[in-house]
C-alpha cells in the first residue's frame, strides 16, 4: 500500500483554510484530491444552472490550485459511494479524507462509502467538521438537547472559543505518470464544462468562481461596508452585504479564516457603533450554523413543516398564482422586482426573500415547499439548510416561536426602498412611474396597463385575513388531536 492520501472534496472547494485536508497532509506528504460529479445530486429537479456554473468554475480553479502546490484535482463522474471506494482500491490509496456535511444525503453517502472502505482496509478520517465554527455536538442546550431558537443558541455559540484558521496546502506530491493511468481506468475524467452536463448559464456571476475571488470579496466588505452593516443590509438597493453566500454554500472560503476577518476589523474598531454593526454581521454567519445544526439534529425538516400546525396545512392549488409569483408577474412591484431579481441574476437580496416568500405562503396561501424548491431551482447560494430555514421562518412552518408573521408589501417597500430605485432597477417598465405609486402599489390602472404592468393578483387585506382564519382553525385541530 503506498503513502497516497485521497482527499474527496465535495463543499469544501479550497485548499486554504481546510481542516480536513490539513489533516491529510499531516499525515503523508502525498495528498490528491478528487471530486465526484454525483448523478444523484445533478440529476435532480431543483438544481439552479447558476449554481452548477458556479460549482464548475471553482473545481477549474481548485485543479489550478493543485498545481500549483505539485499535485491534481482528479474528477470522477459516477455515484460515489462506489466510484470513491473503487478509485483509492485501483490507486492503493492508504485513506481518503474528507469533511463531513449535515445534509441527510451527505449522512447516508458518507456511511455507504465508509463502510466500502473499510472493508477494503482503507482508512478514513471520520467526523471531520470544516464548513462550521462549532460541530452540533458542541452546541448543546443546559439539558443537553439541540437548540430549536436562535437567540439562546447564540449566546451558547458566541460564547465559545473559535479555532483560527488551519494550514494552508503548500506543497504535496501528486501521482506518477503511471498512477494517472491508473486513475483513469478507475473513471478519472477532464472537468466537463456546466454546459456539457447540460446546465445553461449566460448571465454573469455576482462571485466569480474560485478562492481568490472569495478573498477579494471578503477583504473588500469586510473594509468597507460591514461596519455599516446593521442599517444597510435591509435596503434592497444598496450594495450593503457580502454576496459570499455562493462561497460559503460551497466552502470556497475557510470559515475560520471569515470569522478570523471579522475579529480583525471588530479589534480595529473605532467605535461602537461600528462594533455593533459587525456583531450584527457575526450574527448570520451563527444564523447559517444555526440552519446548519438544525437541518443534522432535525433532518425531517427537509421534507416539510416541522409545526403539528402545518402539517396539513389547507394550501390554495392555484398554477396561475404560482407561475405569476415566478415570472415576477404579480402586480405587486417589490414581490415583482425580487423575483425578476433572481431569476435574472441568480441571487436575491435577504429583505426580498423574506418578501417574498411571506407573499407566496400568506398572500397567495401557497405550499411554501414549492417556493423552497423554485429558489433552489434558481439561486448561486442554494443550500438545503439556510433555504429551509429561511422559508420555514418565513412561512411561520419552522422551529421560530413567533407563529404568524406577515408582511406588508407596501409597508416594506415604504421602509427599505423608499424611492423606489430596486423596484425601477428590475422592472423597467415601471421606470417612469411615480415614486408613490410605486412604493404603496398602488398603481392608477390606466398607467398600469399603459405600461403592461400586471393588475395585483389578489389583494393583500383580504388574503391575510384567509390566511389568519385558516390558521386558527388548523391550530384548533392540531390542538384536539
Ligand atoms: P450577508 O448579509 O453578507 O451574510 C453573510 C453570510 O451569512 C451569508 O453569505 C450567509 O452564508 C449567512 N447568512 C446570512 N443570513 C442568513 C440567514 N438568514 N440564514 C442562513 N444564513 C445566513 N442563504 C443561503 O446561503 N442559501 C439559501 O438557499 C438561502 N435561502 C433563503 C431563503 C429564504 C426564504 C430566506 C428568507 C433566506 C435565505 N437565505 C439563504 C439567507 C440569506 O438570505 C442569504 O444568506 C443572504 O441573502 C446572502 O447574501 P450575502 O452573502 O450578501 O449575506
Ligand atoms: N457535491 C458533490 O460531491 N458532487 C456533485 O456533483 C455536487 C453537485 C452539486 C450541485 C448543486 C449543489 O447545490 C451542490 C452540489 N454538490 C455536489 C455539493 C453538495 O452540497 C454536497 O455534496 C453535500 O454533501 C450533499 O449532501
């Protein structure tokens, strides 16, 4: 069996920052990495072509990156969980490293292929978190429970010391002219571009691909807007966030190395309000452990509304509403604007996706499930748990005790976009329409329909008033079983 270590990349696509591949070359001095293009996971039907593009650009500059420290990137096309266990047998692999992920796919994939493993005798590193601050062992209620609210969570998670960031590869052997063959009889292929797996994308993206962008990107927030944080991020038009959402999805940046920035600005504050500013902005990142931990102690929430309430919850089936929500159709110009957003871009701002998805779920009183799925159908940053989280929170489905939230599309246009400059950004046909107009939606029709903007679909007061009163009879029931 030789010194050769396989480290399986998967949503860690860096070699900075990378605990378990830190922990391969610690161990050997000949580290290849490998990815496995999963059938399972590009055949389904929620996959954004964003997304993929996005994926496809950072495995080319991962591969770059091998080079550069003397080794490679292998690219496997096949279900992994035997195509992993048949590349390091071919290859005499001593282990395979990896890190580990809270998804119940990834759960069940990583058990098939360690079991694999091991009964070939070849090693593996198990229970290796990277992708988070803290594991969902560490963060553990008085009683020694998972946490089901957020802001106790967080105390307990700030609270706790944070690892710096791990070693960076340097330098590894890669394989021999003779093992390269080898591993393409084992299934090694080129990276195949995300049009040849059949994924269509165009437009630009918000992140280009690859470590170096991440960098950038966060060097660049961390210097200018997060001290502005708190306010700025609710306004829809003001660049005021990161956009790292895509590298964080697919751990293009080391976490640590995020969090490690963020203490180097919070000691560099000269403020404090700055201070509180980048707190606020420490707080999301706990809020993606926070869907993180969830989603691994919780894994049924993946598949529908974790209230008794919402189980059966008494969802309109209207194709017509629902496509007018995705077409950006609805006649309601923030909700409009959002949706042509992402569909655009590949990305929406967070105040427009909790617009939203309370429209879709309280307005329209449709399944949030579906709107979970058209995002992850749509978005760069699309990641089971955050998106979960996000829309189990906003369809009041989830863990949150706060139980009927709705929003106000007019009220929230009034307050985070006030003169309407994201509404005219993405809905050029309302460019030349008033302000107030705009902001209230109320719209005189005969300029709506001058311009070929939609009538609203339905009216706001009304549906909420459905929503609440179907809310209270199915909390009734829910109570009496
Ligand atoms: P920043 O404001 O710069 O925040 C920094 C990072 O913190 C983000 O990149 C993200 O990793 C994390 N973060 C911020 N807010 C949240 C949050 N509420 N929940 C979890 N993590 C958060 N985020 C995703 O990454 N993928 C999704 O699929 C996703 N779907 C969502 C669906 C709904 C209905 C809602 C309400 C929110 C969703 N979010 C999702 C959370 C949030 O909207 C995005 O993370 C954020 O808009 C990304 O932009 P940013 O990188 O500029 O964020
Ligand atoms: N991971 C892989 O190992 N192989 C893939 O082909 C792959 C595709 C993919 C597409 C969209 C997406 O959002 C994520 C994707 N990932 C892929 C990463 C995936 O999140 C992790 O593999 C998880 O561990 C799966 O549970």
């Amino acid at each position: 069996m030789s010194n050769l270590i396989l480290f399986w990349h998967r949503r860690d696509l860096r070699i900075s920052d990378n605990t378990g591949l830190a922990a391969a070359r610690q161990q050997s001095p000949k580290v290849v990495g490998v990815f496995c293009l999963d059938p399972n996971l590009l055949e389904r039907d929620d996959v954004a072509p964003v997304r993929v593009t996005y994926m496809i650009g950072c495995l080319q500059k991962l591969q770059e990156r091998y080079a550069q420290v003397g080794s490679e990137l292998l690219i496997l096309h096949a279900n992994p969980v035997q195509a992993i266990p048949a590349l390091a047998a071919a290859l005499g692999a001593k282990a395979v490293f990896w890190n580990w992920d809270v998804e119940p796919y990834s759960q069940e994939r990583d058990r098939t292929v360690i079991n694999a493993l091991s009964e070939n005798g070849i090693q593996f590193l198990d229970q290796n978190w990277d992708q988070i601050l803290h594991s969902p062992e560490e963060i553990r209620t008085g009683s020694n429970g998972p946490y089901t609210v957020y802001t106790p969570f967080w105390k307990n998670w700030i609270s706790k010391p944070k690892a710096n960031p791990v070693e960076t590869l340097q330098n590894t052997e890669g394989l021999t002219a003779k093992e390269q063959e080898i591993a393409k009889q084992a299934g090694a292929i080129a990276l195949p571009s995300a049009k040849d797996l059949g994924f269509i994308w165009d437009g630009e993206l918000i992140l280009s691909p690859g470590e170096a962008a991440a960098q950038d990107r966060l060097e660049e927030f961390t210097t200018r807007a997060i001290t502005e944080y708190q306010e700025q991020r609710n306004f829809p038009a003001v660049d005021g966030t990161s956009q790292l959402s895509a590298a964080l999805k697919f751990g293009v940046i080391g976490i640590r190395n995020v969090w490690q920035a963020t203490i180097e600005v919070l000691e560099n504050s000269r403020s404090d309000e700055a201070t509180a500013n980048i707190r606020t902005w420490q707080q999301e990142l706990a809020w993606r452990e926070f869907y993180q931990h969830a989603m691994y102690n919780f894994p049924e929430l993946a598949d529908g509304a974790y209230r008794q309430t919402f189980k059966n919850f008494p969802w309109e089936t209207n194709e017509e509403h629902f496509q007018a929500w995705c077409e950006g159709k609805t006649g309601y110009p923030i909700v409009d604007a959002a949706m042509r957003q992402m569909n655009e871009i590949g990305w929406m701002h967070n105040r427009c996706r909790m617009i939203v998805a309370s429209f879709l779920t309280k307005d329209l009183l449709i399944n949030p499930q579906l709107g979970e799925k058209y995002f992850m159908q749509h978005l760069i940053d699309g990641d089971l748990s955050a998106n979960n989280g996000g829309w189990q929170w906003s369809a009041s489905s989830g863990m949150d005790p706060k139980p009927v939230r709705i929003f106000n599309p007019a009220s929230q246009s009034q307050k985070f976009d006030p003169e309407a400059e994201y509404i005219r950004q993405w809905i050029p046909e309302l460019r030349s329409v008033d302000t107030e107009y705009l902001v209230t939606g109320k719209i005189p029709p005969l300029e709506r329909h001058a311009v070929g903007y939609p009538d609203p679909i339905v009216d706001h007061k009304i549906q909420q008033q459905q929503f609440k009163q179907r809310y209270q009879q199915q909390k009734a029931f829910s109570s009496a079983e």
